[in-house]
C-alpha cells in the first residue's frame, strides 16, 4: 500500500508541533505495514464515504479512505474530547 496526501492533509501537516509529527510518521508507518496495529486503532467512522479513523496518540486523529492500492490522507489533527 501507498500514501497519498490530499493537499488539505499537507496544509495540516504543516500546522503540527514537531512532536507530534513524529509521531504521526510512525503511525503512518504502522497504517502500511498493517492496519490492523492495536496502537492505531483504526475504525471507519463514516460508512457512505468509507471514511476511517486512526490514531496519532490520545489527542490526535487522521482520517483516511482506502481506494485501490493507496490510502488516501484526508485529514490530520486534534481530536475532539
């Protein structure tokens, strides 16, 4: 599987502290080499658009479709208590 960064999700990007940007690379990490890592704890949160859900740590989110041979990055960032 490959990434591909939609150009709102690079506009996000930008906008993360350092540290979590880490992070958020070694979940993307985990999100290829399997989806299914207790730590990402991946779930569709929108079922019409095939939207899901994954985990940076307890704070952030990124939102992602799967189409193909690629995960598409939707979205990246705090997520709402």
């Amino acid at each position: 599987m490959r990434l591909i960064r939609t150009n709102h999700f690079r506009r996000e990007w930008k906008k993360l502290p350092v540290k979590i940007r880490r992070r958020a690379q070694k979940a993307l990490r985990l999100l290829i080499s399997n989806i299914r890592h207790p730590s990402l704890r991946a779930k569709i949160v929108d079922e019409t658009k095939r939207i899901w859900q994954a985990r940076v740590n307890g704070g952030y989110r990124f939102y992602f479709q799967i189409r193909d041979d690629a995960y598409y990055l939707l979205d990246i960032g705090p997520h709402p208590k």
